[in-house]
C-alpha cells in the first residue's frame, strides 16, 4: 500500500504539507483534491521521493520513500506536473530510454512497450522529437513512461492535463482498466475526473487533509443532495412554478435560473421531495423538457470545504 504518517514539509515560516496521514490500499483510485497552492504537488513529489519531507514519513509498498529510495522507486510509476522529458529525443528513444532505465528486457520489453505505444496511440508520433509534440501527445509520452514498467503504484500528477474530451476518455478508460490490480493516485483539479475514476477523495486545503470520502460520500455533503432540478419547455411558465415549488412543505429554498428557465428545489434535512415536485408538475400542467434528482454537486461541496 501507500502510506503516509505526519508527512510535513516547511518552506522557511511556509506550512506547505502541514501533518497528513492516510493510506491507499490495492483497487483504490485515490483522487488527491485541493486549489492551487493546496499542497497536492508537493505531497506528490514526497511520495515519489522526490523532495526530502521536513517530518513524518511515506512509504510505498513498504519501502520507505527516504531510506529504502530505491525499492520504493522500483514500485511506482510517477507522472509528475508538466510531464518533463527530454525535447531533443524522439518519443521511440525516449521510450527506449525509460525501458533501459527500467531494465526491461527481451520478450517483456517488447511487450510492454507496444502496449504502452498501442494504448496510448502513440504510433503516428514515434519518430518526432518531443519538443515538437502537441500539449495532449507530450502528457501522452508521460503517461506512457510512468507505466512501461507496469508498477504496482501509480501517483499521477494531473494526467488529462492538455488533452481533448476524446483523450480524456481514452486515459480515464486505461485508469480504470488498470486500478483493479493497482494501487493509484491522482492529484487533480478537475471535478469530473474524481466520478470518472476515483473510488476515494481526499481533498487537501492550506496544507491539511480537510475531507476523505467517497465520491458519493463528498457528494451527500452538498446541500444539492437530494435536490429536485426541473428545466421548463415554457419560459412563461417560471414565476408560477416557483411559486408552486416553493410552497411544498419539504422544501427548503428554490433556486431559479432564468437563463436556461431553471427550477431547483432543496430539500428540508433528510427530506425526499421528487415525488411531490413529480406530482405538482403534472397537476399543475407545467411543460417540462427535464426533471431530474440530483445526487450533490462536488464543486459546491469542494468550495465549501476549501473556502
């Protein structure tokens, strides 16, 4: 497992890891969450050993991240911020270069790297330089040297970073498929990534761990979960359903949007209210293009917690 115990680092009077502990065990995809300057990249580089903690320790797969570097490297694959490499290499030498790093040899050479060139569609840019790659292809190349080795530890540091809608399915697609034999964590700023992929959250704020949970878990927090959304097909129809909306008992505010002729109802603690939004919108005749029952929104709750 990944683990971490009072894990700090100071930067003169600057707390930038300010006492953080937890564990991530095989099967976990671990998003690490927080605004920038939280302290994600920084609790990243300590567990890749890449800069000395002030206190505590971390450990990867029992190989403390200081005094056993070299097995705990061994065990992971690390793709940190702006994925550095060498602009000059071709991303065919370069990968080579990794695999030689590695010492990947023979038949498991061969293999892994046409299953890294293959699944991150590499091929078409294998003879360019990488300083002559897009945003996307470069993060790609990354991606793609952080799991030649096939470790068992995987720490990525913003791995859709650059990349298009379509590149960002491919890459979440290959999280998943790795995480049932991986123990992986991925700092992020982007929400979306934490449903698509992660199966825990811990969200990180001036240093300390503020929340660890699960992404529904995170999401129950929100005063959104639970919370009725039903868009009008009549515009006209917005100050009479509001009206209505809000004179249901369990319900404890009403948000409306006139923009895209919005309602949404928030529900009183522990109240269960689509059935009766469901019922006023039929016998009142509103004309609906939506209604829907919202499980919370993350980026309020990421708000909240971070404020």
């Amino acid at each position: 497992m990944i683990k971490t115990d009072h894990l700090t680092k100071h930067y003169g009077a600057l707390a930038a890891v300010d006492d953080v502990s937890f564990q991530v065990g095989p099967g976990e995809v671990l998003g690490f969450l927080g605004p920038n300057g939280a302290g994600k990249t920084t609790t990243m580089r300590m567990l890749a050993g890449f800069v000395t903690p002030t206190g505590g320790s971390a450990s990867i797969c029992g190989h403390d991240v200081m005094t056993d570097a070299l097995a705990a490297k061994t065990a992971l694959g690390y793709l940190p911020e702006g994925a550095p490499s060498y602009g000059e290499m071709t991303v065919r030498r370069f990968l080579d270069f990794i695999a030689d790093l590695r010492g990947l040899e023979g038949a498991r050479r061969s293999a892994r790297l046409d299953h890294v060139i293959g699944n991150l569609h590499l091929s078409p840019v294998l003879g360019q330089t990488i300083d002559t790659l897009s945003k996307g292809f470069r993060r790609r190349v990354g991606l793609a040297q952080a799991i030649v080795h096939d470790p068992p530890v995987l720490i990525l540091d913003e791995p859709t970073d650059g990349l298009d809608p379509n590149q960002k399915h491919e890459v979440r697609t290959l999280i998943n498929d790795m995480a049932r034999d991986k123990i992986i964590v991925i700092s992020t700023h982007i929400l979306e990534e934490v449903d698509a992929v992660c199966t825990r959250a811990i969200i990180i704020s001036r240093g300390r761990i503020v929340a660890d949970d699960s992404p529904a878990g995170l999401a129950a927090r929100s005063r959104y979960h639970n919370a009725v959304t039903m868009q009008l097909a009549e515009p006209q129809q917005l100050e009479s359903a509001r009206a209505a909306v809000a004179a249901l008992p369990a319900v404890a505010q009403v948000e409306v949007s006139e923009r895209e002729a919005r309602v949404t109802a928030l529900p009183q603690p522990g109240a269960m209210i689509f059935a009766a939004v469901s019922e006023l919108a039929a016998r009142t005749g509103l004309k609906l293009k939506e209604l829907h029952l919202e499980a919370g929104r993350l980026d309020e709750v990421f708000r909240t917690i971070t404020a």
